[in-house]
C-alpha cells in the first residue's frame, strides 16, 4: 500500500492499515505482516519488528523475483492480533 506524497498527511494510510486489520479479523487472520520503508508508521499501529527470516518461507517465493532479493532494504514488521486484545 501507499499514498501519494500530495495526500499524506491527512490520514489515508492510518485509514487502510484499520481497514486491513479489520478484514484479516473478520477473515480469522491472526498474524498480519510488511515489509516497509517507513517501520515507525506501522509501529504506531501496533506492528513489532522482526527479523525477515522468521516469516514464512512462502513469503520468498514473491521475494525471489524482486532485483533487491537477497538484499532486501525493507525492514519486516508483524502484527499479532490476539495480543492486541
């Protein structure tokens, strides 16, 4: 997800990471994760950095294609819904 530069500010992105966990709650989806450029924003809402090798291997199987792969610059982030209780 993104927001153009021209937009930001005005909480359109605090809006889709609400709406995104709204929709995995409703789908049971307990573990949310992101790679991202800007890891203080997600951790605002509540995301918790961690290291890229613990997420799924299926994850790398997108990653593979990225020219960044192996030297990925984004930093991981996971959200655990049962701990935001």
């Amino acid at each position: 997800m993104a927001v153009a530069e021209d937009r930001q500010g005005k909480g359109l992105g605090d809006q889709m990471v609400a709406a995104c966990l709204k929709e995995s709650a409703e789908l049971g989806i307990k573990t949310v994760f992101c790679f991202t450029y800007l890891p203080d924003f997600f951790k605002r809402h509540k995301f918790a950095e961690i290291d890229k090798m613990e997420l799924p291997r299926k994850v790398w199987t997108d990653c593979f294609r990225c020219p960044k792969f192996p030297n990925c610059d984004e930093t991981a982030l996971i959200y655990h819904a049962e701990e935001q209780v």
